[in-house]
C-alpha cells in the first residue's frame, strides 16, 4: 500500500489550496485519515483527522477555515484550505490507518505550502 500527497504550492494569504492524499494497493482498507504538518524548526502538529465514518476533528489554530474530507470508494482524503495565513506555511503531510495483514499507520511523503504575506 502506498499513499501520496499532493496539491501543495504558493499562495498569497488570504488565498485557498486544496491538498489530496490518495492510497494505492489491493485488499486494504482505511480506518481513521489525517493531515499533519511540520513548520521549520518546529515540531509536526496534528491539523486534522477524520474517521471512516466521517466524523471530523481539528486543531484548534484551523477550525473554521480547513476542511477536511475523504472518499472511501477511492482511498482518497483531502484538505480544503482557505484563509490561509503566513503561519500555515509547512510541509503537509497525510498519515492513514491502514487494515492489511494487520494494522499500522502509513505516511505519505510531505507536500510544501507556503503563504505569503
């Protein structure tokens, strides 16, 4: 199984940018999805996360302005983002409860946004 993100790039604060994470392979299943992120010299911090069935969380600093969401038929989740401020600025990752000969958690290479002021 693998998972990949994408979507990231520049945009002006204020702006919006919608991030995915796909995952690919054969007889798995996703339980809970989640968008982490990891400023420079900073630690990686939960954004949000989002179970199978739907039910959402968030930190505290996005509520209100990311959304996150997920497609179950496609292995997919994103994170829409809008109102994006300069300290949104980080390598966004996604992380994945994956079901498959077991259960472990999967990360997908990160994907940069940045925000200017």
């Amino acid at each position: 199984v693998q998972l990949q993100a994408s979507g990231g790039g520049l945009v002006q604060a204020g702006g919006s940018l919608t991030l995915s994470c796909a995952a690919s392979g054969i007889n798995f299943r996703i339980n809970d999805m989640a968008w982490y992120r990891q400023a420079p010299g900073k630690q990686r911090e939960l954004v949000a996360t989002i179970t199978r069935g739907e039910n959402t969380d968030y930190a505290d600093s996005v509520k209100g302005r990311f959304t996150i969401s997920r497609d179950n038929a496609k292995n997919w989740a994103y994170l829409q983002m809008n109102s994006l401020k300069p300290e949104d600025t980080a390598v966004y990752y996604c992380k994945a409860a994956i079901v498959y000969r077991g259960m472990y958690d999967l990360w997908g290479q990160g994907t940069q946004v940045t925000v200017s002021s």
